[in-house]
C-alpha cells in the first residue's frame, strides 16, 4: 500500500504524499462531471449483495437447527426489532424491512473502509479506470441523498397518521400553542419557521455525522498507506480493529434516529 502501489496504467505515479492522498480522494465522476459513479455502482453492488445474502437466508431458513447464514441474520433482525420495540410505538408493516434495510446497507457500505487503500484502484486501472473511491459513505453527496429520503419518510409517515390537513396544521400551529384565532396568526410564521428548521437540522445532522466519521476514517487509512510497509501494519492494524466498531456504531446510529424521527412523526406533536 505504498505510493508505488498507486501507478496506473498508462499514467506516472503520484510524485509525493500530497498527489497521492488527492489522487485517492478524487471521485471517478462522468463524462459531464454532474455524477459520482464510484459512489453510485459500489452503493447499487452492495445494495444486491445485501438482497442476495437475505433472500438466501430466507429460502435456507428452517424451524430446525439453524446454520451458520440464518443465526447471523436473526441475530441481526433481533436487534433491530428491539431498537424499534423501544423508540417506535406505532404500528407499521414498513419500519422493520427499512430499519434492517438502513442498518445492513450502511453497514456494508462503511466496511468497504476495511479494503486496502490501493486495492480496487489498482485493479480497476488495469481496464482504464483510474479514479476510484470505494467508500460512498465518505462522499457528502451519498449521506445527504439518504438524510434526505429519510426526511422524505418523515413527511410522509406523518401524513399518513394525520392526514394531509392535521400534518399542514401542525407545521402552522406547533411548538407553540394560542387560545385564540388572533394568537394563532401571530404563531403561525414562527411555528412554520420552527418546523422546517427541525427538519433541516434532522437532513444535517444525520448526512454530516455519518460522512464526517467515515471521511475522517478513509483519509486516515491513506495516511497511514504512505508509510513503510512495516509501519503500516502496525498502525494499520489496530485502527482497523477500532474501526470495526465506527463502522457499526455509524450504520446504527443511523438506523436508530431513523426509527426515533419516524416514531416522532406519527405522534401528537
């Protein structure tokens, strides 16, 4: 994983440490430089690989002596249920598939941190491409596209437990609350102004915490690929073995405020 190992095919290698962290950090984009597409194909790999892997534990699922394949998903189900059981007290036939959903996926996408840092980009660049960056956590643009399809389901819960006209109602009429219809008016701009903050704070806080970790975990395993092999391994090593469990406090971070903002919707403000 040194600068050596960052040639690519057809181009010189990266003259110092400062090329070779922003030869790493640059996105594979395309032809009009509007898309990430290292984000967009290893989220939508990782995205079939998540599906693939539980549909087969389903179809292997037996009431019997469970395999190695089924533990490890009722293991997973279960944890994610008891978060729900203990934030969500609605009832919902969606927030179990898009809880485990979120968990899972996130998950597989932060570990892709755990790869060599020149692994993938060294093979790809054998068939001409020479920008990669395999964690889409670590791009701003992914974290924030998720925050806001969260926050899409947050609007659209809350529709659905208070109709369209109870949920434009309380975006004009909480937190604050007036007897009277002149006190209303008077509360109205400021209540509205109250809620889209809140869910403008909820789309932030929730794609800026995941990005910010990752980020901060992937330029640390490139700094720590510019040193000799030997340090490498012993740095590399035991912040790998911490990142473990950044990467999985992250994917259920994320899941969990999910579940909390979702159970916030559906309930009287």
């Amino acid at each position: 994983m040194t600068t050596e190992h960052a040639i690519e095919a057809g181009h010189a290698a990266p003259a110092n440490a400062t090329e070779y962290i922003s030869h790493h950090l640059a996105h594979l984009k395309s032809a009009d430089g509007a898309f990430n597409l290292d984000t967009f194909w290893v989220s939508a790999i990782l995205g079939f690989v998540f599906l693939a892997v539980f549909y087969m534990a389903s179809r292997r699922a037996t009431a019997g002596v469970p395999g190695k394949l089924q533990n490890f998903v009722e293991m997973i189900m279960e944890m994610v249920n008891e978060t729900i059981h203990g934030a969500f007290h609605a009832k919902s036939k969606i927030i179990a598939p898009l809880a485990i959903t979120i968990f899972v996926w996130v998950w597989l996408l932060n570990a892709m941190d755990f790869l060599p840092v020149d692994l993938l980009p060294k093979v790809l660049s054998w068939f001409g491409v020479h920008k990669l960056r395999v964690v889409p956590t670590a791009d701003v643009n992914h974290t924030f596209a998720m925050s806001f399809s969260v926050v899409l389901c947050i609007i659209a819960f809350s529709v659905k437990a208070k109709g369209l006209g109870g949920w434009i109602k309380e975006l004009f009429t909480a937190p604050f609350h007036a007897s009277g219809i002149i006190g209303t008016i008077l509360l109205a701009p400021v209540n509205f102004l109250l809620q889209m903050v809140e869910l403008v704070a909820k789309l932030i806080s929730l794609s800026l915490r995941l990005f910010g970790n990752m980020y901060a975990g992937e330029l640390i395993f490139i700094l720590i690929a510019l040193l000799p092999w030997w340090a490498q391994w012993a740095l590399g090593g035991p912040w790998a073995i911490f990142h473990i469990l950044i990467v999985t406090l992250q994917a259920f971070v994320f899941m969990a405020l999910t579940v909390v903002y979702l159970s916030l919707a559906v309930e009287k403000h």
